[in-house]
C-alpha cells in the first residue's frame, strides 16, 4: 500500500506491506464560533468556585501565568492565549483592578525563556500594548529570590515555586491543552518550579512506570495531584484551560500537507516534490514559517480539581482511536518537529524524544506495538546543536552517549553535573538556553520505548554515524527496514502504521 508521510522536512510517498495496519487521526471537531465568548462564560461561571470577578477586589495583586509555546506544534498562526488573556484583562480591568496590579509570567520550568519578541508574538498586541513589556516576565528557576520552598507532599516530594504563586492575592493560569500529559497542577509544578521540584518527578523511576499521556493510570500524574494539594493550601489559583482540535494546516496549505485519508492515494503533489530537492538549511528556513490552524473546541475555568478532568473529557473526544491488538512492529515517519525545537532547530536528541518520549507513549493502556516489538523510524535526524538555545545538549552527545545510554545510568551518574554547572545556569538564565539538565530529561522520557523495543531501525538519516551514537540501527532505505524487521520477529511479522501529524492517542484493546 501506498502512503504519503513527512520524513524531517519533506513530504514523501512510502510502499508498505498491503496487510499493514494503517491508523488515521479523528477529523477535525468543530471549533468554536465565538472563542472569546466561550471564554467570557467560562469566567463568569466557573467550575468549583465563585466567579473570576468575585474572586477579586481592587488593589488585589494578580499573576497571569500561561505556557511558553512550545505547543503546540507547529505553532499557531494566531495563538489562543493572548486571546483568553485579552478577555481575562477585560473582567479584571472591569472589577477595578489596576494594570498596575497585575504581572504575566510565561511558565517555562526549565525550558529557555522566550525573547521579547517571541513573547509579543504569543501574547498579541493588546496584550502587550496594555502591559508589555515591563510588566511580562519570563519564570526563572534559578532564581534565588523568586522561589519559595512550600514544604514538602504527603510523600515526601519537594515542592518548589514561583514565590507570585503564593504571594498573589490571585494566580490565572492560562493554557492550550494539546496532549493528556498537559494541563492539571502540572502546569504550576513544571512551568513554575524549581529544579529541585521538577527532578522528583522528571526521573526514570517515576517515567517508567507508565506513559504520561494516560493521566488515569499514571504514577506521574498522581504526583502531581500530590503535590497540587500542598500549592492548593497556600495559593489561590484560577486556571483558565483550552482544548483545540487537530485541524493542523488551515485552507491554503491543506491541499498540500495533509496525509491520507483524504482521497490522495499516496501521492505526493508536484510542488511537495520540488520542495524536497532544496538544501537542508532553506528546508528548516521554510519549515520554521510554517503556522497550523488548530481550532478551540472547549474551554474551562475554575478550581483546577474541578477544570481538569472536563477538559480531559474534551481532549479524548478529539484524540481518542480504539485500535484492537498490539503488533509486532511499529512503522513511524516523522516531521523535524519538537516542542524544544519551536523558534530554534531540531536535533539528534530531540529528534529521538519525538519518537520514542511523545509518538511511543501516545496511548492509553497498551502501546500499539508489544514488548519485544520493533520500531522502523524515518527521519533524517540531522547532525548539529543550536549553539545558543542547546549548549548541554552537545555535551550530553559528544561526552555522556559515549560512556552510556541507559538513563538511569545517565541520571545517576550526571544529573547533579549538567544541573549545577555554572555556565549553565548562566546560559538559562541570561542567553535563552534549556537548562543544563534538559537533555537528560527529554532522553529519560524514552525510557519505557528503549526497555521494551528489542531494536529501533532508522530509514533514511543523513549521517548513519549519528544513528549508531545514539545505539539505533541505520539502514539507507525501508525495504531493508522491513528486511531486517523480518530477521528479528519473523516472515509473517505484522506491523502498524500511525499516521502523524496530527497527533492522537490510541487506546488498545
């Protein structure tokens, strides 16, 4: 059978095996007519508490935190937080709350902080007319005098925070719910802790014990309901959470980079094939300009206790895929996309954390390929590191990979170093670098697929040298993936095929 699928920057038409199983998204949800009408509502009547302009008195001191934008991806042409931020203004501004009172912060946890520029793009410009830019902070997890240290959870987890969660008269926080692992108390305890919070959680002994994407089950997500009830106590939070649906490229280039499902038959359009003969480095230039058209479908505010499990509700009508049985094989094609890569450049590292820390862990239950499966990846996984936006990542490659892959081994034998290191905090406080810590975790969240896939096969890579670094196997083309798929597992091998983006989550049966 034939399929078109994205393989880093170009759009290519693939043959697979006739009985493969092939697994499309959901089509795209309405969206809402009058977003910033559903937003109003969503103020007004709230979810588990009074109202947003009972909640506030003049004189009150207001934090707005929302996401950086870092999803979702690609990014959107119009995004939907400065617009729910536009109306929340408008009901704070109209219970007598001064412009003077009121501070954003964009929630980054150990994420690099977004540029001026890049925060006036999120925000829009009523938002940054009304208070930019002295009044729009990026959260620093470094920072000494900006964390308060609350105590610790019933089980002994540090929690660590902005010090304006506690001492706001009202925290707002404003999200895009994109995949099940965001939104929740998570939004507070990664986007605005401290690294020694963050770390209790972001640990192969808690990521292994299940997928994020599966809230209900997840070690992950009880901790953070853990830890919520201990910010809960000391902080009063509002959180305002939007769910889009995958509706990734608006009209004008739905034509061209939608997958299948839509009558193409796996061809890929003429001009798609012309694109894919540019030079890497225009391909990555265009690639960047790209914007998606993702639409909201529901928006709720309130209590988060009480907002995020509605706003999981919404997410799964849109996400969820029943799929019965596991396979022996996974076949994935993968775009040079990463929430860590947004307004910067995808690498190595971040390439294999699309595969193995997001696609892999898609589900819900059971992965769609079995314990002992394979995975077949194409992806050109381009050699080379931001120099600015990704120092420890090239230090992570060139001196940590070498030593060993295994992440536990990594986090116990380097997490302290590559946390601690000065130029490092220097880097992510001052010069929009990840924190010196990230790569270990982006590759820690690969932990379950690297367990459980007996071998991870990747098609088409630039430099074959850098597959083998990362302890994968390169072959040049997918016959001889399937090839060597079928030496492992056998003749008769059989294997399923995730078509991405848009992303969705299966629930094995």
């Amino acid at each position: 059978m034939k399929r078109k699928v994205f393989a880093g920057d170009d759009l290519v038409s693939v043959s697979l095996p006739d009985d493969t199983r092939s697994i499309l998204p959901p089509e795209p949800m309405p969206g809402l007519r009058d977003y910033r009408g559903a937003v109003r509502r969503a103020l007004r009547d709230p979810l588990g508490c009074p109202s947003l302009a009972d909640l506030v008195r003049p004189g009150n001191r207001i934090t707005i935190a929302f996401d950086d934008p870092c999803l979702p991806l690609p990014p959107m042409a119009g995004d939907i937080r400065g617009r729910a931020i536009e109306v929340i203004l408008e009901e704070l501004f109209r219970a007598g709350i001064e412009k003077e009172r009121i501070r954003l912060v964009c929630a980054i946890g150990l994420h690099r902080k977004c540029t001026p520029a890049e925060l006036r793009r999120l925000l829009g410009r009523r938002v940054w007319r009304a208070l930019g830019p002295s009044r729009i902070f990026n959260h620093d997890a470094e920072d000494p005098d900006g964390i308060v240290d609350l105590g610790r959870s019933r089980k002994g987890h540090v929690v660590q925070v902005n010090r304006r969660v506690t001492e706001s008269d009202l925290l707002i926080y404003v999200n895009v719910n994109w995949t099940p692992m965001n939104g929740g108390w998570k939004s507070i305890l990664v986007g605005l802790g401290a690294f020694q919070s963050i770390r209790t959680h972001h640990n192969v002994g808690v990521l292994e014990q299940g997928t994020l994407m599966d809230p209900a089950r997840s070690r992950y997500h009880g901790m953070m309901a853990e830890m919520g009830e201990i910010v809960a106590r000391q902080a009063n939070v509002f959180t305002v959470e939007t769910v889009v649906n995958n509706r990734v490229w608006g009209p004008g280039l739905d034509r061209w980079m939608s997958l299948d499902g839509k009558g193409s038959k796996g061809r890929v359009p003429r001009a798609m094939r012309w694109a894919g003969m540019l030079p890497d480095s225009v391909k990555q230039g265009l690639s960047g300009l790209l914007r998606s058209a993702y639409e909201p479908i529901a928006v709720h505010a309130g209590r988060i206790d009480s907002v995020h499990p509605a706003t999981l509700a919404a997410l799964a009508g849109q996400q969820n895929v029943t799929v019965t049985g596991q396979t022996d094989a996974l076949f994935l094609a993968l775009p040079n996309l990463s929430p860590y890569s947004v307004f910067s450049r995808i690498n190595p590292i971040l390439a294999a954390n699309m595969a193995l820390g997001y696609v892999y862990n898609l589900h819900q239950g059971r992965p769609v390929v079995r314990d002992g499966g394979v995975m077949i990846l194409m992806n050109p996984f381009l050699p080379g590191f931001h120099p600015q936006h990704h120092p420890s990542y090239r230090e992570f490659y060139d001196r940590i990979l070498p030593q060993t892959r295994d992440p536990r081994e990594i986090e116990e034998g380097f997490e302290e170093d590559l946390a601690s290191r000065p130029e490092y905090i220097e880097a992510y406080r001052y010069r929009y670098a990840y924190h010196g810590v990230h790569p270990i975790y982006v590759w820690a969240w690969g932990c379950i697929g690297l367990q459980r896939l007996s071998r991870i096969i990747v098609v088409g890579a630039r430099d074959p040298g850098v597959i083998k670094h990362l302890g994968f196997t390169p072959v040049p083309t997918l016959d001889e993936a399937l090839s060597t798929a079928r030496d492992l597992l056998g003749k008769g091998f059989s294997m399923t095929h995730l078509s991405v983006p848009p992303i969705f989550v299966t629930e094995v049966l």
